[in-house]
C-alpha cells in the first residue's frame, strides 16, 4: 500500500484536476462501463480531463452528545460496492476533510475531532472513484457520521 504521504500527493493532483472541469456523477458500475468507451475516444488515457464522481456517501447522521461542550466528532466507515452488488468494507480508504488527510482503519472505519464551522469532506482513494459529501456545519459537541460507498474507478490509467 502506498504511504500515506504518496496518497497525499496523489489527491492534492486528483483535487487539482476538479477545478478544471464539471465533474460526472457515476452512480453504478453498469453507468461506468458504459461510458468508458466514450471517454476514452475523448480525452485518451488522460484521467484528469474529466473528474468523475461516485455515488455520494450515506445521509448524514447527527447525534445528540452527553456532554454538549466536548469538541465535535466526525466518524463513519467506508465500504467497496463490488460490480455484483455485494458490500465490503475498505480498509484503508482516504478521507479528505478541508484539505487534510485522513486514512480508514484496518476496518473501514475512520473517527476525528472537528472545530466548530463548515467543513468539506470526500472519501476515496488511487484507483476509486471520488465520493463527495454535502458541506457539514459543526457545533460544539455534535457526534456526526457520514458512510461511504466507494466504486472502483473503470477507466484506463494514465498511459
């Protein structure tokens, strides 16, 4: 596995390349596959012409803390959807919360301390698609849970 400084690198030119052009929201592998093709004859093996996105993480949930003026946290898991439906959990997996990495456990599973205010927060990792989450306002002592759903990225490498 790639340490976690390389994964870095690798996302700060993946987010680099969003900014460029509207990203596509793939929601399945069957929408992938089918538009691999096309993307190919448009833009070659060049991955960072077209941003995709994959299907956007679980509802986000907000629970009530036992003691409100602790600092909030944010925590989930992340799952792989296989290509016949079936669900795994990810290991490993990066998160993105304001342009800071963080990565899942052995068991998908991922937990932080936030500041109070709006936060920006995707999931994935080399080789997935993209998963971005709605903008998250904290307060003081909010326990929020945002799960994941990764798809595994069909398109060519870079040549």
């Amino acid at each position: 596995m790639p340490s976690p400084r390389t994964l870095i690198l690798l996302l700060g030119s993946y987010l680099a390349s969003c900014q460029s052009s509207r990203p596509l929201l793939i929601e399945s592998y069957g929408q992938a596959q089918k538009l691999v093709p096309q993307y190919v004859r448009q833009h070659g093996k060049n991955q960072s012409s077209t941003p995709w996105l994959g299907p956007p993480p679980a509802p986000v949930q907000r629970y009530r803390r036992a003691h409100p003026a602790s600092p909030a946290v944010l925590l989930g898991h992340v799952d792989l959807l296989l290509e016949n439906g079936q669900v795994v959990r990810q290991p490993g997996a990066l998160l993105v919360i304001d342009k800071q990495g963080i990565i899942a456990n052995d068991a998908g599973d991922y937990a932080v301390e936030l500041a109070a205010g709006q936060h920006t927060l995707r999931g994935g990792g080399v080789g997935f698609l993209w998963s971005q989450a709605p903008p998250l306002f904290v307060a003081v002592g909010d326990s929020i849970r945002v799960d994941f759903r990764l798809l595994s990225d069909p398109r060519p490498l870079i040549n």
